[in-house]
C-alpha cells in the first residue's frame, strides 16, 4: 500500500464464518468504510480489521484455506488495529486454555480464554456492563449478549480492561487490539465500533496509510 495523507481509512471484516454483515452494518452506522475480507488481496486493501464471532477451530482453519493466516499475523504484529468479538476474541490470544491442538491463534493481545467458558448455547444470556470512560461517550452503562462466550481467565500486565461481569474481563485493549467476549454487533449501541474506529483514525492520521478501494 501506498503512503499517503488525507485518505480515509478501509475497515474490513472477516467474513468467512459468523455475523460479519451485521458488524459491518454497525461500522457503516458509525460511519467507517467497510470491505469483506475473504483473500490476501481484500486484505492488502484494509487499514484495520474486525473479526466476527462464529466458531474459533472452525475460523482458524478458513484462515488457513483462505492463505489468510500468515498474511494476517505479520499485518496484525505489524501494528494493524484489530478488533475481534466472541471467536475473534479466541483467535487473538496469546493462550487458548481448552483449544484444540491444531488450533492457531495470533497470540496479538496479553490473555488466557477458555473457549465456551460461560457454557453453551443454551446457557446465552445478556446483562448490563460498566464501560470505562475511555470507551463510554457519556453513559457507561452498555447490554451486553454473550453467546457461547470466552471466558477471559489470565490478563497480562499491559492489558487494559474496559468492562468486566461478574469481576471478570469481556472487554479489554492492548495497544491497536481490542478484544470482547460478547456480541456488541447484537445491539443498537455502536459505541464499541465508534470506540475501535477512534483507534483506526489515530493510527491511520499516525502512519499516512493508504488504502486503495
């Protein structure tokens, strides 16, 4: 990709398993644009990434079909903002606790998760979390519906978290990465997209990336 100043930068969306249209709605809402990312040049193409929920052992190997694995690693090590919910949260861990063994992560955010860590589908539920002012752009209050959730059972020391439930992590941020157990593309609420996209715009104003649509 070129450098360049005053382009606006190109969010894309993981869309090879789970929700990914309905994150992209909520980015369109917030006023981002969006592609999907399905191959290393859709990819090429992007400033920041938002990686869907869906099921993680199933994501990590379209990853690895697509040729999208390797390529994704070496863009999100290289600095690239990436945004992953419920199975993204998984896979961009440093350690899986209940993963299986041909399992792959991208080791980007400080955590240990255990997969379905709140249970299984039937045990879903919602609730209401306390944002940190970081994130909150006025009430801090944000319901959340988690399903088949992570649950977040290590936090590194450089991890910030910004919402627990029940004292234990669900949103948390290192540096360009954010991570969420639960599903905010679920809600009416795009605070956490504005939230991601805020991070997107100061990297991009930071390093004059751009991105050709």
């Amino acid at each position: 990709m070129d450098g360049t100043d005053n382009v606006v930068p190109v969010v894309g969306v993981l869309a090879l398993q789970g929700a990914f249209r309905v994150h992209e709605s909520m980015l369109v809402q917030a006023g981002a644009v969006t592609r999907q990312v399905r191959t290393p040049l859709d990819l090429e193409r992007c400033d920041a990434l938002v990686m869907p929920g869906g099921e993680s052992t199933t994501m990590s190997r379209l990853l690895d079909t697509a040729g999208l694995f390797d390529p994704l690693a070496a863009r999100i090590a290289a600095g690239m903002p990436a945004f992953g919910t419920c199975a993204g949260m998984i896979l961009l861990a440093v350690d899986v606790l209940d993963g299986r063994p041909d399992q792959r992560s991208f080791g980007a955010i400080d955590i240990a998760v255990r997969r379905n860590g709140y249970g299984r589908q039937i045990d879903s539920f919602e609730g209401d979390i306390q944002l940190d002012e970081s994130v909150g752009q006025g009430s801090s209050s944000f319901h959340a519906v988690f399903i088949r959730a992570p649950k977040v059972e290590r936090v590194g020391h450089d991890v910030a978290v910004l919402a627990s439930f029940a004292e234990v992590p669900v949103l948390a941020r290192q540096g360009q990465v954010v991570v969420a157990s639960f599903h905010p593309e679920l809600t009416a609420d795009t605070r956490l997209h504005q939230y991601f996209l805020s991070i997107v715009a100061a990297n991009h104003a930071a390093t004059s990336t751009r991105t050709v649509i």
